[in-house]
C-alpha cells in the first residue's frame, strides 16, 4: 500500500485535523519528515492552505482542534500544537494548549518545527515608539499625553515613567507596563523611550 492509502485508511478518508472529507492530500510533517506514515498527517485544502499561509488563518476554522488535539498519532499531536501555538493569543486556543500533553519526544518535534516560525513572528513584529525608536522588554518609556485607562477609574499623566515593560507578542502597537500600582495596556504611539 502507497502513504497515500496508509493514510486514508488511518484517518478513516476524513482530514485529520479537521475532519473534512474532501480534497485531502498527505502532507509530511517538517523539518525533517522521511515521507513516511508516521510522519505524515492527511488534512483537507482548507486546512493545508492556512498552514503554509499564516496570513490566511481563519481562527474559528481552528476550533476543530479540540477533538483533533487528542489524536494518538503523533503527527496530528505535532500539528495540532504548532497550530494551537500559532493561534496562542486567542483565549480558547490559549486553554486548549494549556491542556495538550505530548510525549518528550514528540514535543521537540513539534518545537523543532515551530521555532523556525516563531523566530520569523517575532522578526516581523517590531514595537516601535511615537518616534519610531525600536523598544524592548524591560525599556522604561515616558507617556506622551494622559491617558484615561478604562475600568481602572484613573488617568495616567503625561510625563509619567513607565518602567520594566513588556512587549505584546504579535502585536506591535501594544506594550504592557504598570502605572499607580496597575498593569495596563498602552499604545506604542503613546510613549517614547526614556
């Protein structure tokens, strides 16, 4: 029997990440798949084009790896954690990651592919100030204006230092930092680097 069959016949002709039962091809697991089953996943159209695209990921596709997430076979464990991992800032992926348990060796699988990536996100993701200066974690920034801070009932003056920030992965125009005893998320556009 070819991967192709081995395949369809392990995933019972359903994708196994989200159980479509069209346009499925097998799809070997990076970085180093030998092309053979146990390294390989059988997913839809759906499923491979958001995987090789990140830009395209509908998110709520990805709500189908709460039952995929606990497949016994590796392959669809490592897919589901690098993707439960791409999608980390949604709550619910965020949980279901928190509950995902992979053996040791498949866990530095699964890392070994996703750390190419995630360097890459974090390359892209730049946290700039109001004056394009390049921050860091742990930077301290001075507020450009007041800023009213929602639910927190206080205003943060402009001129107030901001020590030990912390970046917000994934999205460049936030930062975090603790003003009158409250962690607070500001606008990078709002700060400059002291």
């Amino acid at each position: 029997m070819s991967t192709e069959q081995d395949l369809l016949t392990r995933s019972e002709t359903k994708c196994e990440l989200c159980s479509a039962p069209e346009n499925l091809a097998g799809f070997e697991v990076p970085p180093s798949s030998d092309g053979s089953v146990d390294q390989s996943v059988l997913i839809c159209e759906t499923c491979r084009d958001q995987i090789n695209n990140p830009e395209k990921v509908d998110i709520n596709h990805w709500r189908c790896l709460n039952d995929s997430m606990w497949s016994q076979v590796p392959a669809v464990q490592v897919m589901a954690w690098r993707m439960l991992n791409r999608l980390s800032n949604e709550g619910w992926a965020q949980d279901l990651l928190d509950m995902l348990y992979l053996e040791d060796e498949t866990l530095a699988w699964a890392q070994s592919g996703a750390g190419a990536e995630a360097q890459a996100d974090e390359d892209d993701v730049k946290h700039l100030d109001s004056n394009g200066v390049v921050l860091e974690a742990g930077d301290t920034v001075t507020l450009i204006k007041d800023l009213n801070v929602k639910g927190a009932g206080f205003t943060a003056k402009r001129g107030t230092a901001v020590r030990g920030i912390a970046l917000v992965p994934g999205n460049a125009e936030q930062i975090e930092g603790r003003v009158s005893g409250q962690q607070i998320v500001i606008l990078t556009k709002f700060v400059k680097k002291s």
